[in-house]
C-alpha cells in the first residue's frame, strides 16, 4: 500500500496580508524535509531530504509493514514547517 503525499514548494517568499510586508520571487532551491510519524511522535520514516527548487512534487510512503492507525507527517522548508494527520486503514 503506498500513500501519495503531494506538496507545493511556493515561488513566492514572505507573506503580502495587507502588513506590507514585500513578495519576492525565491528561484533557488531549499531544503526540504518530509518526515512520517506514529501517533505517539516516533519517526517512522524520512521521504525527502533534499535541496529542493520551486514547484509541485509528490512523496510515496511504502505504508504497507504499518498497521492501521493515525499517523503524522511534517513537511519543513526552510523556516516553514507544517504538520498535517493521516488515518491508514487497511
């Protein structure tokens, strides 16, 4: 059983809400990480580890020698970091 996990790296750096705060346009690459883990907070497995440029990619995590249950995975780029939950049912 594989999970697809897509994720965008923007183009775009800084955030433009209304505090004038200035976009800029970010060409180079960043490291990029994206990290499953169990319920209790344990690594599970790592899917990317890489200097990454701009754009759309997509992650396979080989979940089947997991059991069912509620996993994590975190995405880090940079300064921006992001957790988000996954339910594996077999």
């Amino acid at each position: 059983m594989k999970i697809n996990i897509a994720f965008d790296i923007p183009l775009l750096r800084g955030v433009d809400a209304g505090g004038g705060q200035l976009v800029t346009p970010k060409r180079e690459g960043v490291l990029i990480r994206l990290i499953v883990f169990d319920i209790m907070g344990r690594e599970v497995e790592v899917l990317v580890n890489e200097q990454l440029s701009p754009g759309q990619y997509h992650a396979y995590w080989n979940a089947s020698n997991y059991p069912s249950g509620v996993y994590y995975y975190k995405i880090t780029a940079g300064d921006f970091t992001e957790t988000r939950k996954m339910v594996l049912v077999k």
